[in-house]
C-alpha cells in the first residue's frame, strides 16, 4: 500500500475509530438488555447478581436457578458485544497506526514528521489497548459466570472461602470451580495465540528492515519489532500464570472469595 494515502481516508478510520470507542462505551448493554434482562448499570447488575447468587449457593444444585442463568445470558451477551466491538475497534486502529507510519518514514518536512510520530504513537497506543480489551472481553464471553464472582456480596463470602480451604464440596462450588478453571484456561489460549502471532508479526517486520535501504525506516521497524517481541514474551508469562490457575483453580478462587485476589 502506497504512503501517499488520502487525508480523507485518515480521517475516515479517525471517525470511524471514534463511532467504534463511543458505540464499545454504550452499546453493549443496550444490545444484552433482552430476554428479560434489563440493567440500568453495573450497580443494578451488582445488586440483582449479590442476591441471585445467594440463592444459588443455597440452592444445593449445580443447574443456575433461573434469575441467575438470567444474569449469566447477560453477562454472556454483554461480553460478546464488547469483543466485537474491540474487535472491530483494533482493525481500524492498526490499519490506521500503519498508514500513519508509513507517512512518518516517507515524509520530508520535521514538523510534518513530528506530528505523524505523535499521531502514530496515539494509534498504536490505542490500538495496544484494544488488544487487551478483546483479550479481557473473549474471556468474559467464554467463562461469563466466573466473571461474575467478584460481585458476590459479603453474605457468602466467608462460607464459600470456608468451604475452598476445608475442602468440603458442593453442586454449586463444583460448578464455580470448573468455570473458574475455564476462565484461566480460556485467557491462557488467548494469550498463546495472540503470542504467537504477534512473534510471527516481529518476524516478519525484522526479514522487512533488513531489506529497507532507508535508515529512518530500519529505525521504526526494529522498534515495532522490539514492541513486538516484548509484548509476545508478556503474553507467554500471561499465558503460563493462567494455564497453572486453570490446572489448579481452586487457591485462585480460594483467594478471590478471601480477598487476596
């Protein structure tokens, strides 16, 4: 793709990246407020999750009694919305933060090449921070009941705590702890792939510089090289925290009903 891109196609992925930021922001509750469920905030969903829970947990069986299979189709929802957006949102924040650099390793005049530094620099920030929230977001849509526990109100606390360290098991602890596992397992997949892309992406961009005669280029090259080097060895200890969790998820559930989480 050439570096001589219209202004107006960098102002349309700018607009279109602001419609996405607005639309991750309000849409997902509009769009998993359905079925029955309707939360005005997260303090509504705190609120109706802390006593449904309750319920669950002296229920003495595994299945989700109604009102709380609600919240989790919910959660369920809300979660997918938000990935997709973030999806979405990273797309165009890349796209934008390679055209933006190509301007900056073609461009002549400094102040010229110090705003598209400044601009690329925003976009690749931005575009980092909608990896994460895709990451976050995948992981919520896959384990959306263990998500959840962090809301549980102070009136269970102690006994689930109490029930993990004595090691007396229930229906309801059975289930929390499998979904508890599938969360950390579910993020430890994530981030190995998303590792392992990101290492193919520094391959790719250090066999690029090699080639490049220009000395400006070499220079953002390697140093997106190098960002993506680090961020894929991140991802890798990511990775192996939640893959142990995932095989042993009971002291990291132990700990978020204790409060050493």
């Amino acid at each position: 793709m050439s570096s001589a891109v219209p202004g107006r196609v960098l102002g349309a992925l700018v607009g279109l990246a602001g419609a996405l930021i607005a639309a991750f922001v309000l849409a997902p509750r509009l769009l998993a407020n359905q079925a029955g469920a309707d939360f005005g905030g997260e303090d509504d969903l705190r609120h109706a999750f802390g006593a449904a829970f309750v319920d669950y947990w002296h229920s003495g069986t595994r299945e989700f009694t109604a009102e709380l299979a609600n919240i989790v189709d919910y959660w369920f929802r809300y979660h997918l919305a938000k990935a997709v957006l973030a999806a979405l949102l990273l797309a165009v924040l890349v796209t934008l933060a390679v055209l933006l650099w190509r301007r900056f390793m073609a461009a002549g005049g400094t102040g010229t090449r110090v705003a598209l530094a400044a601009s690329g620099g925003v976009a690749t920030v931005l575009a980092l921070c909608s990896l994460v929230l895709v990451l976050a977001n995948a992981q919520g849509t896959v384990a959306p009941f263990a998500s959840l526990l962090p809301m549980a109100t102070d009136e269970v606390r102690a006994e689930v705590g109490q029930r993990l360290a004595d090691g007396t098991r229930t229906p309801p602890l059975d289930a929390m702890i499998d979904d508890f596992a599938r969360y950390h397992l579910a993020m430890a997949v994530l981030a190995a792939v998303t590792a392992a892309s990101l290492l193919g992406v520094c391959a790719l961009l250090w066999r690029t510089r090699r080639r490049s005669p220009d000395g400006r280029s070499r220079r953002v090259l390697a140093a997106f090289c190098t960002l993506s080097a680090v961020l894929a060895l991140a991802l890798i200890v990511v990775a192996v925290a939640n893959t142990t969790n995932a095989s042993d998820p009971v002291p990291g559930l132990a700990a978020l009903f204790t409060g050493g989480w």
